[in-house]
C-alpha cells in the first residue's frame, strides 16, 4: 500500500511563546491497502507534543475518495451515516466524492480512523 506522514503545528499564532515549547506537533499518518473486497485508508493522529493547550479542539476530516465509504471507524467504533442535518457520523458527497467526518476525540487525544470502501468495478 502506499502511505505517507506529516506534521500539523498549532500554537497561538500570537506570542513568542512558542519559543518556549508552548505549540502543539501532531504527526498525521495516512495509509492504503487494497485487496479484492475492497480498500482501507488509514488515517492516524498521535498524541501532540508540546505544551499547547489543544484539548477544546476537535478535527473536521474532508476525505477525497475513488469509491463509497462502506465503513468508516475511529478506535475501532464504527460511525454511522450521518443523518441529514444531525452532528456525529459520517457523510459521502458522491458528486464531489468527498467523505466527510468529525473523529470525536479532541485533538489532544490520539486516535485512528479506518475507512473501508465497496470495490470499483469497471
């Protein structure tokens, strides 16, 4: 499969203080894996480093996708299909193909979301 991994950096983008440790460094890792029943994408977060204060922060995950979602989980507990005009879940825009989802752990956890789509035929 094919991954790859980068960092996301949030302080307060005010201060200096930074300088003194005050950010907060998350390591984001995404991999693929296919196979005949279909393909997982593996989206990681870990815990940040650093001593900015991100735990009132929640991620909003816009996923680009080749196939329709057929699971979608974080931490190994399924989401469900967001209804429309509810919180929580998740939700595929199949015209722009566009998986969207809010992992429910603040971004001071970390956590792992898996994504299993139904196979292209074709």
């Amino acid at each position: 499969g094919e991954h790859g991994t980068f960092p996301l950096y949030r302080d307060d983008g005010h201060t200096l203080s930074y300088q003194q440790g005050d950010y907060a460094l998350t390591r984001l890792t995404v991999e693929t894996t296919a196979g005949k029943d279909g393909s997982a994408l593996t989206i990681r977060a870990d815990k940040p480093e650093g001593t900015f204060d991100v735990s009132a922060t929640h991620y909003a995950l816009r996923v680009h996708l080749s196939a329709t979602p057929r699971h979608v989980s974080v931490n190994g507990r399924e989401l469900g299909e967001r209804l429309p005009g509810r919180q929580g879940g998740w939700y595929y825009d199949e015209r722009q193909h566009v998986l969207i989802f809010d992992p429910p752990q603040t971004a001071d956890q970390g956590w792992e979301a898996q994504i299993i789509t139904i196979p292209s035929h074709g």
